[in-house]
C-alpha cells in the first residue's frame, strides 16, 4: 500500500500535503532535478538531496533572513524574488541586489562559519527551497559543478557586500561596484607571507576582509587584528601619488585581502570625479 504524500518539518516530522501541495512538491522536485548546479549528479545523489529539502512559501516583504543572525541554511529561488539589503555598524540600510529565479542566496554563512551577512526578504509572493547544512556539504561533497559554483558565489557576493559597507567605497553607485568586483581579487595569504615591502612601488589597493597583519618600517612595528567592526586598507596614498609602500606589509595568519591593481583605480577615479574628491581626502 502506498503511502499518503507528505513533507518534512523542520522537528523532523512529516504531515500530510494536499494535492495542489503535492504537484507543488512534484513541480519543485523536478525543478532540482534539472538544476544546473548539479548536473553532474546521479539519479541517487540527487535523490538523497531532495529528500532532505523543504519548500518555503514567502509573501511579499517577509523576512526571510536576517543579518546577524545564525546561519545554518541556504536557499533556491524558484519563483518570485528577494531582495538583500546591508546595515553598516551606527548606519542605515543599504540595498545591494535583487536576487531572481534560479539563484540562491544563504551560503555565505555556511561557507564562511559565520552569522548571516546581509538581511533577505521577499520582493514579491515567492517560492523557495531551502537545505539545511548537512545537506549544503553533501551537495558540496558529490558535485563539484555545485562546490565550484558555490565558491564563485561566496566570493562575488562577498566583494559586493565588503565594498558597500566600507565607508570609503559606499556612495558609488551600485553600476560602479559591480564594475570594480569585475576587477577586483580576493587573495588569500598565510602566516610570514608579504604583501609589499617598503620602498617598492604600490602595485594596488589593499583592503582587508579578515586575519591579521603587521606593518613593519625602520621605526619598528604593529600588528592589526581585523575583526569586522572597521574596514582596514592600504594603498589609498600611494595610489594617489605613485609612492611606494611606506611599510611592509606581513600575514601573521590566513588573511583575506581585497585587492584592486592600481590602474583600475585610477581608471575608476577618472570615472566618477566627485567620487574621486572624496577618495583624496580619505584617511
């Protein structure tokens, strides 16, 4: 005998589904099975990855996440859209993007081990999938389509979220942004790797996402811890009058940089003059 369809809560239980919930759920199953992200599944990978999902119903405006708060979960847009929306530390609300069908957002903490980044509600009625951690690292863990997209995600999405909240880079317009991401890397750097060294020609702006670093000259030196609560960079005076670095630059431990070549940000002065008034008097 069959069993009656049903879907799973989030106590692990499951309850019943109507029939226009179960052609729902049959819609959304059939979505994820043709989902770009995991084409190079198999029938029983993919299988395994349904059974762990749920699906979300979000009306217009509701809060789906919210910055700050713990992250454990990812989502697919499937109908509908959301928009995301930053708060610098003591500043308003800023929003950064419109996400549509077919994009996830969420991964960013799971990715990263922290609390969510950014606040997330619906634009419009929409229709979601969400998958909680353990399912995000078995899907991580049997496609490596998902794992590469996933990385290109988190830091794309990452850049975008970092300039905005750095106050020096926060009145650009959304269109400039996403210009300079296009140019700009995030470069990871381990302990006694430099950066720059004092004396040679500052090859780019440096600003720093997460880690620790010294600053290190003939006078001695300092160590600076970054921790979220201050946007740290470099480069901003050299770039301005083609100086070379004043210090050296030294990861004491895994260290995130932003870093954006020198000619790209005389490129994007040019662009945007009364930006670049502002850029000159920064400190």
């Amino acid at each position: 005998m069959a069993h009656p369809a049903s879907v799973r809560l989030r106590n692990g239980s499951r309850r019943p589904i109507l029939m226009d919930e179960k052609q729902q759920l049959d819609e959304v199953k059939s979505y994820f099975k043709s989902w770009p992200l995991v084409s190079d599944l198999g029938p029983e990978d993919v299988d395994a990855a349904i059974a762990d999902m749920k699906i979300r119903q979000f009306k217009q405006s509701e809060l789906i996440i919210r910055q700050g708060d713990k992250g454990d979960s990812f989502f697919i847009i499937l109908s509908g859209s959301a928009s995301v929306s930053v708060r610098p530390q003591g500043g308003d609300e800023i929003t950064v993007a419109t996400l549509r069908p077919g994009t996830t957002f969420g991964e960013m903490s799971i990715l990263a081990g922290a609390p969510r980044n950014a606040t997330v509600r619906a634009s419009e009625p929409s229709l979601m999938i969400e998958i909680d951690q353990e399912g995000f690292n078995q899907l991580a863990k049997r496609s490596a389509v998902f794992k590469n997209s996933m990385d290109s995600l988190y830091l794309s999405r990452g850049l975008v979220t970092h300039l905005k909240m750095t106050p020096v880079f926060s009145s650009l317009s959304s269109q400039a942004i996403e210009d300079l991401i296009s140019q700009a890397m995030l470069k990871i750097y381990h302990p006694g790797d430099v950066l720059g060294k004092q004396g040679e020609p500052a090859y780019a702006f440096l600003l720093f996402k997460e880690g620790t670093f010294s600053l290190e000259n003939e006078q001695g030196s300092q160590t600076i811890v970054i921790d979220g609560s201050e946007p740290r960079y470099f480069g901003h005076e050299e770039i301005l009058s083609g100086q070379p670095w004043k210090f050296t630059i030294k990861a004491q431990c895994r260290l995130e940089v932003v870093e954006i070549h020198r000619e790209h940000m005389i490129r994007l002065i040019d662009a945007n003059p009364d930006w670049g008034v502002r850029f000159a008097t920064q400190k």
